[in-house]
C-alpha cells in the first residue's frame, strides 16, 4: 500500500468523527443523537467502515461486493425507519460525497509531492462505486418507505421527486411501477377554497391516482383552505410543441373538478423529465392567470398559448423566451414571419394580404397551412390572432436579435 493510502488509513477515524459531527450540526434527525449513544456509534462505525473499505478495493480498482452493497442498503433502512425525511437522506449523501472528496484532497496535500499515480487511482475508482454505494443506500431508504407508506403518500413523495429534481425518483417509480417517461406535462389545478376536509381530500385523491396512476401530490396553502393539486402526467414527445395540453391532462383535471365541486382554475407545462422543477414554475403561474371555472368534468387545463398575454403584463421572463421558440419553429418555412405579418395588418382578408405580398392567394393558404404545421397554432384561430401576432411584431422589431 503506498503512502497516500497510509495516510487515508491513519486519518480514517479522524475522519469519520469529523462526518459525524457535521450531521449532528446540519441535520435536524440526527440531533437526537445527543440521547441515543448507541445509534451515533453506529454511524460512526459505518462511517471508519466505508473509508477503509475504500482504501482496500481502490488500489486494485476492486469493486464493491454484493455484501458491501447489502451492508450500505441496510444503513439506508435504518435511517428510513427511523423517520429520516427524503431531503435529509439527500443532505446526507451530499455531506458524505464532499466530505470522502476532502479527506483524499487534503491526505494528498499532506504529503506533498506524493504519487500521482495514487491519487489518481483512489479518484478512478470514487467515482463509479460512489455511483454504486449511493443507489443502493436510496433503494434500502425507498424499501422501508413502501414499507411504511401508505400507497396514495409514496406516489405524492414520487411526484415530489420529480418536481425536485431528485434522483431517488427512478428508485419510488420502481417500487411503485410506474414508468418514468422521457416527456412529461406538469398540471397545476388551483383551488381557492376546498370544501372537503382532509380526509375526504385524501380519498378523492386516491382515487385519482388509482384511475390515472400518474404521480399526484396535494400541497396546502398556509393560512387557507385552499391549495394546489400537482400531478405529473406522461406525454409524448410533440405534445412539447402543442399550445393545447395534452389529452390524459384535460382528463384528469376534469375528473377531479368534477369530484371537488368547486371553482378552480388548471395550469400546465410540458417538458422532458430532467427539465420537471422549470416546468412546475411554468404551469404554477398560469394556473394562476387562469380564470376560475365552474366544476365540471370539462373543465379547461389553460397553456401558455392561452394567458401569455397576462403573463406578459406581469413579466414573466419565460413568456418571451417561449414566444422566441415560437418564432424559430417558423424558419424553416418560405417567409413565414412576412406573411403572418401582411395576413394580420390586411385584417386576415386572403386576397388582400397575397397581393400586399405579391403571391396567389393559395400561395398565401399554403404559407398559413406551413405555419400551423410548424407551431401548431391556426393562424386563423383565437389562439393565433393573439400568439402568432405578438411572435410577429417580437421578431421584426428586433426583440430576438
């Protein structure tokens, strides 16, 4: 074993004690320590373990046993039994990972021209297994939840997941079976006033989530009788480029306007899975530009396409740069952005507007056909009049340069 190596082994309880400590001060759960000797020991003995561990497979680039990974997944489980909250197991892994990181830093300043070689093997190996350690502690977390956890929770803690960014979501997915789709639209149904106690709440939306089985999650607003629903809904890729939401969206905001029996008002937003958090932001600020609707089983999830106007007046940053994707879906087409702009000064006469352009009029129907095609908004349409419109006069005044 060379010296670096000597050096990780020397400082490994050092080490370990100084992780330890650091939970006990950033982590609220791990504070009742103070009256549980046996379970800091504990932690303090998986902690010497772990390093050690490192320090006899990394020189070798030996990988973790199946009995090391059954060891980590049984930590996973003690600290899920013991209540451990989801943001506290990721504050730990985030702790363990700098902390592992700056013990082979400063073992390697210490002595000072030491073998590269070394240092290079102990961070070849880190990476990978760290990878390896970290699924299986959040697989032995995940199976005490399902364990624990009602079935209508685990899906809200999946769905919580997802809208965070949080990696232990493929691990509830699994366990919930539940595929994670590359496309997703975030819902968000705004309610002002919920007539229904917690527990009749809780029942519809069991129900819903038995009948959709997408990820739901009910958040309460401090203060209120009200909240938001949150539901993360699979799509297909091109419903990313549709202003209307997504058919399977339409229907689960129906059903549950339906069953609530009171006014709300539904947002949505489409992105791929990684990009869920922005997307949440997205369909949370059109919920609530959405005008309240009667509860009905038709109840209208509104778009971007449908308030970006309101969203404007209220400055919303990722009005405009959704309006530049808009834009650049009309480039491939034979001057689109021209013609949109002589169809709506012409008041959208056809023949007015190809003879301002100068084409035959089923030049011009050919143009505004390639136009609905690319964005997917009828130029004639409502929906056209106000978004095409506004993408019009953004890209020839300079707004995108």
């Amino acid at each position: 074993m060379g010296s670096l190596f000597a050096e990780l082994a020397r400082q490994a309880p050092t080490n370990a004690r100084r992780e330890v400590e650091l939970y006990v001060r950033e982590i609220p759960e791990f504070r009742s320590w103070e009256t549980r000797p046996r379970a800091k020991g504990e932690t303090m003995e998986y902690s010497v373990w772990l390093r050690r561990r490192t320090i006899e497979l990394s020189p070798d680039n030996s990988e973790l046993t199946d009995e090391d990974l059954s060891y980590i997944a049984a930590i996973g489980e003690v600290r899920a039994d013991a209540g451990m909250s989801s943001d506290s197991r990721q504050k730990v892994l985030q702790l363990h990972t700098t902390l592992m990181l700056r013990d082979i830093q400063e073992a390697a300043e210490s002595l000072r021209g030491g073998d590269v070689e070394e240092l290079m093997q102990v961070m070849s190996w880190f990476a990978p297994q760290g990878d390896r350690g970290i699924v299986a502690y959040r697989q032995g977390f995940v199976t005490v939840l399902r364990r624990r956890l009602p079935y209508v929770e685990q899906v809200a803690l999946l769905a919580r997941s997802l809208l965070t960014g949080d990696p232990m979501a493929a691990d509830l997915a699994s366990v919930l079976d539940l595929a994670l789709p590359e496309f997703c639209a975030v819902a968000v149904i705004r309610v002002p006033d919920a007539p229904l106690d917690d527990q009749d709440l809780a029942i519809e939306i069991e129900a819903l989530v038995k009948t959709h089985r997408v990820p739901v999650v009910w958040y309460p607003e401090s203060g209120t009788r009200g909240g938001e629903l949150i539901a993360v809904v699979p799509c297909a890729d091109e419903a990313i480029r549709l202003p209307s939401a997504p058919g399977a969206v339409a229907d689960l905001v129906g059903d549950f306007a339906a069953a609530l029996g009171r006014p709300c008002a539904a947002g949505t937003a489409t992105a791929p899975l990684d990009e869920l958090p922005d997307a949440l932001e997205r369909a949370r600020r059109i919920s609530k530009s959405a005008p309240l609707g009667k509860p009905s089983s038709r109840l209208r999830p509104y778009t971007m396409a449908d308030v970006f106007v309101e969203l404007a007046v209220a400055d919303v940053p990722f009005v405009d740069a959704w309006l530049h994707a808009v834009a650049r879906r009309l480039e491939p087409g034979p001057d689109l952005v021209t013609t949109l702009d002589a169809y709506y000064r012409h008041d959208m006469n056809r023949g007015a507007a190809a003879a301002a352009l100068n084409v035959h009029p089923r030049t011009l129907d050919y143009r505004l056909r390639r136009a609905c095609e690319l964005t997917g908004i009828d130029p004639g349409s409502a929906h056209g009049i106000r978004t095409l419109s506004t993408v019009v006069t953004r890209r020839l005044s300079g707004a995108w340069a």
